[in-house]
C-alpha cells in the first residue's frame, strides 16, 4: 500500500466516522483521486470514472455496500440491499483501484 492510500484510509475514516453516509466521503475522495468524477446523491456516493459508475451506501458502522454500473449512475442495486459488501479497508482499496 502507498503513503497516499493509508492517508486517504485516514482521512476516510475521519469523514465518516461510525454513522455518517457514505455521500460524507465526496471532498476526500475528490481530493485524493482528481482524475474521476465524485458526487452525492442523498446519503450515497457517486464515483464516475469514463463510462463507469461506483455507487457506495454504508450500512452499519464498518459496512458498506458497493456497486459498479456501466453507463448510467443508478442506485437500485443499493436500494434493496444489494451490491458486495465492503469494510472501511476494503472500501478505500475498491475506490482507489477504480479510480486508476
């Protein structure tokens, strides 16, 4: 792991805490990684990078739930519970392999 993924580790733990929405994340994810799109849409984060989409919901304090779409930002997946499930570390690892 690189210096710049452990303090975007860091800075992603102190943005979200143990109940902030995964949306809390857009300005360090942008700050870390310029290359690719990132917005909320209510509670969720929206990462775009070329013609993909990475969509985050948290579900729990250490738990989120991730899923990546061609061409169209939906969170349906998410809305029902889908999508794989991530920790905190593995979240931060997710974004910053999608993001290359």
């Amino acid at each position: 792991m690189t210096p710049d993924r452990n303090k975007f580790r860091a800075e992603a733990g102190n943005c979200l805490g143990q109940d902030r929405p995964a949306g809390e994340l857009a300005e360090c994810v942008a700050a870390h990684f310029p290359d690719v799109e990132v917005y909320r849409e209510g509670d969720d984060l929206i990462i775009r990078g070329g013609a993909r989409f990475l969509i985050v919901r948290r579900a729990g304090p250490n738990g989120f739930h991730v899923a990546e779409n061609v061409t169209v930002p939906t969170t349906n997946l998410v809305d029902f519970g889908g999508g794989a499930a991530r920790t905190l570390d593995q979240l931060v690892d997710e974004i910053a392999n999608f993001a290359k």
